[in-house]
C-alpha cells in the first residue's frame, strides 16, 4: 500500500505533483500506486534501478506489483526451489520472473503486461517466452488487456485463434482458452488481483 506516502506527508500535494509530470498514478490488484516519473527523479536526484535483478528501463510501480506477484505465485509451483526477478536469460533477453528446479533448470518463466500503446511488446514477450525450455505464465493488470493481448498474438500467428465472447468473460474462462491452445508460450494466465487472492488465501 502506498497510504503511508499520502498520510506521512500532510503537505504532499499529489495532483500537483501528477500535473507537473514528477509523479504518476497507477493502479495494480485494485489498489492505488505512484511512479516519480523521470524528471521527480532528477528532482530528488536519485537514480532508478534497472538491469537483472532490479527493474526494467521506465518501468512503473504497477509493473513492478505484477512481477513481485508472479514471482510469489512461481515460487509455489512444484519443483520450484529458486525464482530470480528480471532474470537475464541470455545476452539481450530479460525474463520478468525465471523459476528453477533443484537441478538449476529454468522450469517457469513469467510476464508481467499492462495496457500499452507499443504493440509489438506482446509479440516480442511471446517469443522471448516460447524459446524457453520451460511453462510460460502471464500476468495481466486487467481482463481487457489479457483480451486485446491475445488478439495481438492471435493477429500476428503466434496462436491459433482469439479469445473473445464467452471464453472472454473473466479469466477463469481465458485461462481454459489458453489451455487449448496448446502455444508454447504461453502455458497460463493470470490477473493480478487473482494472483494477490491466490496468494492470501
């Protein structure tokens, strides 16, 4: 939660600082989330962590949720015994999340998509994931990204078909889709606030 950032500070002005673009809202699992935007960053002089292991260049708080969730719900998953974040699979491919088995073997390989208006990111994550010799799990903020992201594959022939209509209803059914594809990238799918609920049980 980010209450602490609103209540320990009386005289933060949140909208302000989201007009002068020092600060971004997001949300992720139906709670509230701030990103210091660049130049917040400059302001404060502090720089962001990225690379593996830490983050993604312009990563956003909500993205970050998404991964830290995956990374929770890949390390439940049998065989599991290590999960590193922002693995660097190979030179130039960074998985969101990487679960390995006892042996080192990568056994799942996870990632995060929130709405985006670059359209090849999906197709570009699908393919990263689909060269793994591993399960393939996405986490999606909302349904109607999970959607248009399947749409996106499906349009570039990654899978066979679109989710759509009843199989798109809430992602129990989109995951029941995905398990007939039968795409080796995309083994499952989740949604964020169902992997938080997954996990608090």
């Amino acid at each position: 939660s980010m209450r602490q950032l609103r209540d320990d500070y009386d005289d933060l002005h949140l909208e302000r600082l989201k007009d002068q673009d020092l600060l971004d809202e997001g949300s992720a699992a139906g709670r509230k989330y701030y990103t210091v935007l660049p130049a917040g960053r400059d302001l404060l002089d502090k720089d962001l962590d990225i690379g593996p292991g830490a983050g993604d260049i312009g990563e956003k708080t909500p993205h970050k949720v998404g991964v830290r969730l995956l990374e929770l719900w890949i390390q439940q998953q049998d065989n599991v015994v290590r999960v590193e974040p922002y693995y660097e699979y190979d030179d130039g491919t960074v998985l969101d999340v990487a679960g390995f088995d006892e042996a080192g073997d990568l056994v799942w390989a996870g990632e995060a998509e929130l709405a985006s208006n670059n359209r090849h990111a999906p197709v570009d994550d699908y393919d990263k994931l689909s060269a793994v010799d591993g399960n393939a799990v996405w986490a999606f903020n909302t349904r109607e990204t999970a959607v248009d992201v399947l749409g996106q594959l499906a349009d570039a022939d990654r899978i066979d078909e679109r989710v759509s209509g009843r199989a798109a209803r809430s992602f129990a059914t989109i995951r029941d889709a995905v398990d007939e594809l039968d795409a080796p990238g995309l083994t499952t799918v989740w949604g964020f606030k169902n992997l938080d609920q997954e996990l608090n049980q």
